[in-house]
C-alpha cells in the first residue's frame, strides 16, 4: 500500500516540524563551521571545505569536492581552495542552486569573545563568519534534508537541488562559482546566494579594485632635492580621488539600498627607510560601480583622475593595474519566479511583509547573473550587515533568524520544485 501524497497544507507543516526538530543540531553544525578558520587572506581555506564536507557527510549527502589547480590558485592570490557540490535529483524539472561561501575576512581588533569559538548568548551566536556565509551552509543543507524528509514521507517534486559551497567570494568568486561555471560543473535554471532574512536582495553594486604605483626616485634624506619624492606625488593622487568621492555622492542609484557610488583607499606601502626619499608608493583603491554605471567608464574616469595628478610633476610616473572589477548585478527576467516563492514562504514565517532591495556591497551572485541564470540573495541574518557586525568585530546571528530563514528556503524550494 503506498503513502497518501500530503496536501499543501500537510507538506507546510511537515517542513516545519522537520526544521523545528532540527533546531539544536543546525545550530551545532553551524558552530563546528565557525570553529575552523577560513581567513582570506591568506585563503588556504581547503582544511575548512574538507571539515565542511565531514559534516555535510554526515547528514547523509553525497559531497563532491573540486580542487581548483594549484597554479590557478596561486594566480588568484590564495593557498588553496576546494568547492564543494551536492546534488539532489527529486525528478524531472528546473535545476535550483544554493550557494554560500567559507572564506572569512579575517578577525581584527575589537573582540569580546574569541572569533573562532562559537559562543551563544541570549540566543545570540558570535564568530568570524557566522552571519557572512556560513550560517548558509547550514541554511540551505538544513533546507535540504526537511525536503528529503518529506519525499521519504511521500512529497513529490519535480526537479534538482544543488548546494554550492565555495570559498573565494572574499576576493571575488572567479576561483569559486566562476570557476564552476567555467569548468561546466554546474549549469543550474536559478540560483539562491546567500543574504538575509528579511529581504530578497535583486541588485547589487559592482567594484573595481585597482592598484596605483606612484614611482619617483630615491635619494639620502639630507639632499632630498636630488630625488623625486614618490609619497609627496602620491599625497597630489590622494587629494584628487578624494574629491573624485565627493563628487560621486552627488550621483546615487535609483535603486533602493544601493547609495551613491563609493571609493575607498584601503592600501598604502611604500618607502625604503626613514631617511630615504621614497622612490614608490602603491596605492590600492576600491571603487563600487552603481547597476546604472558602466564599468569600463568608471576604471576611466579613475585612471583619468590619478594621471592628471602627477602629470608634469619633474621625476614622477605612475602604473595603473587592475585587481578585480567586478560588473554590478542588476535585475533580470527569472528573479520574479524566485521572489514569489520566498515571499509566498515567508508568510507566516517572518514578522512581516519579506520585500526586495539592493544592497551596496558585491557578491558571487553577480557570476550567475552574468552566466543568463536568474538569481537572488536571501539566507539567514538580520536587515543589515551593520546589524550582524559583517566584517567587524563580534560577528553575530540570532539564532532564531536562522531557523527561520531555513524554513523560508525549504518551503520555497518545495514550491519550486511542485509537479506542474
């Protein structure tokens, strides 16, 4: 005698029963994420995918690991890196990716407790990576195993779910979904990238890292005039990409949460030694390019800005090298059957009404956008960053937040993958 397919209304509630059930040992599996440092730099973050993959075995998932090639890694400027791929077919139809990365910044100053020791308190979690992505990884595998419950219960759905979980988003993603796709690892019809709970996140800012070395000419300190002084050329390149940001200010997105375009100058190096005239300075900057910029003029106007600074100055020329750029993401056809199936989901679920919006930061999500797959962000976490300490000291995520979003994700995904 087979099983009765649940109803709708039975299948909601299987799912929560599931996710409820489960509670204390997503918040375990998360814990044992935290525990191992991924940091990026210096991003020899295998030992992290080769834990996360214990774990992930251990719930019952196949897990395939994929290497990037050393000397690619390298190149990309870290140690090692292993993307991890689960797959579950339920059936014919629409392939579904999740993806979250395990590369953290690294901690910093200013810590109460020890970044790495998965502390709870009040409900609260804190550690390097415990809103900014790991709390994924458990979101979206949590998400998983409630629909392989109710497909052993008699569910039926229509389609693959896959879980990607990589580790180089910190510094831009080619070396993890980039490389997946690339590689035709994976080819999925939508993708959910990780984000927060109480919004869908459709847009997001793009960003070009460049690098500006201002060279001169060394000289003895005591005859500083035989020399061209690369760190007072620089102070010239300063002032000018500082009245650069002023000016973007005046420019913000249509988009909502987006803001206006920032520039940062996040690096400085150079000099020999106190009584030495420097003969370079590097300067790393870091412009976010609005979803109405284009990027290609954005690098311009910044290459434009620094060689007008040191031009004419006796002594002084400059080397411009791009980092990263990285194209902003922007809506597209597709994301509306993924924001209906979250917002449907959150119903009920979250105190209020889930919406969209952009946010100023970057991400992998862009990658599968650029590839022509519909994608959003929405995963366990507050409204902000600034709300979960993202990249800051005492890194937090209410618990309670993740064991929503877990049932926002698996409810969802159930609607995605619904027989027609």
């Amino acid at each position: 005698m087979t099983a009765a397919v649940p109803t709708p209304a039975s299948l909601r509630q299987d799912i929560l029963a599931f996710v409820d059930g489960a509670q204390a040992a997503e918040t375990a599996f998360l814990a044992e994420l935290v525990k191992v440092p991924s940091d990026n730099p210096p991003g020899d973050c295998a030992p992290h995918a080769e834990r996360a993959a214990a774990l992930l075995e251990a719930l019952g998932f196949t897990v395939e690991r994929h290497r990037v090639p050393q000397a690619r890694v390298r190149a990309g400027g870290m140690e090692s890196v292993t993307n991890l791929v689960i797959r579950e077919r339920f059936g014919d139809g629409p392939v579904v990716a999740l993806n979250a990365h395990g590369d953290v910044v690294p901690p910093g100053l200013g810590w109460s407790v020890d970044p790495y020791g998965a502390e709870v308190r009040d409900g609260v979690m804190y550690g390097r990576g415990v809103a900014v992505s790991k709390s994924d990884f458990a979101t979206y595998a949590y998400a998983l195993l409630a629909l392989k419950a109710a497909a052993r219960a008699g569910a039926r759905f229509a389609g693959t779910i896959e879980l990607h979980f990589t580790y180089d988003e910190e510094i831009g993603g080619l070396l993890g979904p980039g490389w997946l796709l690339e590689e035709g690892i994976t080819k999925p019809d939508y993708v959910v990238s990780a984000g927060f709970a109480y919004d869908i996140v459709t847009a997001h800012n793009g960003c070009l890292h460049l690098e500006a070395e201002i060279i001169g000419r060394s000289a003895h300190a005591a005859m500083p005039d035989t020399g061209a002084d690369a760190l007072e050329a620089a102070t010239a390149v300063l002032a000018a990409l500082y009245r650069l940001r002023h000016r973007l200010k005046a420019q913000p997105s249509a988009v909502p949460g987006i803001g206006a375009p920032g520039l940062t100058v996040g690096l400085i190096s150079g000099g020999i030694n106190t009584n030495v005239v420097p003969d370079k300075v590097s300067l790393r900057i870091d412009r976010r390019i609005t979803p109405e910029e284009d990027a290609g003029a954005a690098e311009a106007q910044l290459h434009e800005a620094i060689t007008d600074a040191v031009a004419g100055l006796p002594g002084i020329s400059c080397r411009l090298t791009r980092i990263l750029i990285a194209t902003p993401f922007v809506p597209m056809p597709g994301q509306e059957r993924l924001v209906g199936a979250i917002r449907k989901a959150a119903e009920g679920i979250m105190p209020e009404p889930v919406g969209t919006k952009g946010v100023p930061i970057y991400t992998d999500a862009r990658l599968y956008s650029a590839a022509g797959i519909p994608t959003v962000l929405y995963g366990a976490g507050p409204r902000t960053l600034l709300e979960a300490n993202g990249h800051r000291a005492d890194e937090k995520l209410k618990l309670d937040d993740l064991h929503k979003a877990t049932k926002v994700v698996a409810l969802a995904l159930a609607d995605l993958l619904a027989p027609a």
